[in-house]
C-alpha cells in the first residue's frame, strides 16, 4: 500500500511504501476419528476369569510317593525280578514290609485328615455352646439387678455384672464358676433349682466341647508327624530297590527297556540321586 506525503518546501510529494504485515497461517486442528465400532465394542465379552482349583484334603506329593514306591514295590515282586534283587540284599520280606508301610500311611494319612475335621466340627460345637453359657450367665446377671437393684453395687459386684464375661477361655471358664457359685448360696427371682442345674449344665458341654476340640488337633499334629516319619522311611527303602535295579538291569542293554520302566527307572540313562 502506498500513501503520499507532502514536504513544505513545495517540492512534489513523495512516496512512502507501508510495510505489510506478514500473513498468519492457520493452525489446523486435526482431529482424531474414533472409527471403533461402538455396538461391537459393547457387546465383546470379557475375558473369563481363571479359577483356583480347591485344594484337597490331602497332600498330593505324598500321594504321588506312594504310589510311586508301591508300583517299584508291585515290580520287585515280580517272578523275574525276584532272584536277582535277592542276590542285591533285596528280600522279598523287604519288598512285602515296604508294600504294607504303604498301606499303613495311607490310614494314617485317612486318620490325620479325619482330625483335622473333627477338630473343626468340636471348634463350632465349642464356639455354640460357648455362645449358650454367656446367655445363660447374663441370664442370672439380669435377675440379680431385679433384686438387688441397679444401686447395690457390691451385691451386682458379686455377679460381675458390668465386666466381661469372655474374651479368652481361661476368663470364661473362671467367670461363669463363679457365678455358678455364687446363684447356688443365693436365691434369685425366676431362677428354680432345676434353671441353676441346667446353667450347670451349659457349662460343662462347653468345657466337654473345648476338651474334644483341643484332643483332636493334638491328634492331628501326632498322626501327621508319624505319616511324616514313615514317608521318609518309605521313600529310602523305594530308592534302595530302585538303586539295586538300576545295577541289575542296567540302560545300556536295550532289553532291559521293560524292567526298568517297571521300577520306574529312566530307559535310556542311569538313575540319578
């Protein structure tokens, strides 16, 4: 753009060029298309979540080493394996005692698993009949406020009332002995003698119950560390027979494929410790 400018001295104007201003580009704001199929997007099932198998009531290493020393047992029982196994030191009565230890800590494992159920069963009973004992004691707590009133402290006192009666089994059990004691030398509204026999009676099915639930976890914790013991026992014994074998019919005759993948022995390499 050009503008004129005049000059007083009377000579002719001249011309100015104006500067331009240089042109601004555009931003361009590109925007993303989300070209998802929405309805299929919705309607795509999710994944399935993956399930925990439950664990069984038994230990499954040791039922696989079971049944592992069994079957070496079953093989050196063979008509064919006997004779050479017995020039090794491996006796039948060796192999018949080996198969019967089997049996036996398959009771055992039976038994501890049994214990373990029972312990939990007495450990409900135990919390029931825990539950019945404390009623039965805020029971006579309640009647000894309708007697005495709410202001006789030291005769409430004498019935614990206001403290507590559980939060631990020693606590319970010296509690309710002691109002059991003190409602026989009193005589309270509502209470006959056949209602403080039976309160007598709720406490001793809870003591019998807690009795069963400590029995049975000891019996437990005793048969699984015998189960233990003779697994162990169970397990040199099938590596002797398995070690003789492995001597007796050695990889590197092809014929003895059979024997060998009767003890469970690697067909084509020498047993490892």
């Amino acid at each position: 753009m050009r503008c004129l400018r005049s000059v007083g001295d009377g000579t002719a104007p001249s011309v100015i060029r104006k500067q331009s201003r240089p042109k601004r580009r555009r931003k361009h704001t590109h925007v993303m298309i989300d070209s998802t199929d929405k309805s299929t997007a919705a309607s795509a099932p999710a994944p399935a979540a993956k399930k925990t198998p439950a664990r069984g009531p038994f230990n499954q290493a040791q039922l696989r080493s079971l049944a592992k020393a069994e079957s070496v047992g079953i093989a050196g029982q063979k008509t064919a394996h006997v004779g050479p196994l017995g020039a090794r030191e491996i006796s039948a009565d060796y192999i018949t005692t080996l198969l019967d230890d089997v049996t036996l800590a398959r009771i055992k494992a039976h038994a501890a698993v049994n214990h373990t159920l029972d312990a939990k069963s007495a450990t409900a009973d135990e919390t029931t009949a825990a539950y019945k004992l404390i009623g039965g004691l805020q029971e006579v707590q309640k009647a000894a406020k309708q007697k005495y009133g709410r202001k006789n402290r030291v005769a409430l006192a004498a019935y614990l009332v206001g403290k507590k009666l559980n939060g631990s089994r020693p606590n319970l059990l010296q509690t309710s002995q002691s109002i059991v004691e003190k409602i026989g030398d009193d005589t309270l509204p509502g209470f006959t003698a056949a209602k403080i026999r039976g309160l007598t009676t709720l406490r001793t099915k809870w003591i019998e119950a807690n009795g069963k639930q400590v029995d049975s976890r000891s019996a437990s914790l005793t048969t699984r560390a015998e189960l233990k013991t003779l697994l162990k026992s169970i397990d040199e014994r099938r590596a002797a027979i398995q070690t003789a074998a492995d001597a007796e019919w050695p990889h590197t005759d092809q014929e003895n494929a059979g024997s060998r993948k009767d003890f469970a022995l690697p067909v084509n390499r020498p047993l490892t410790a």
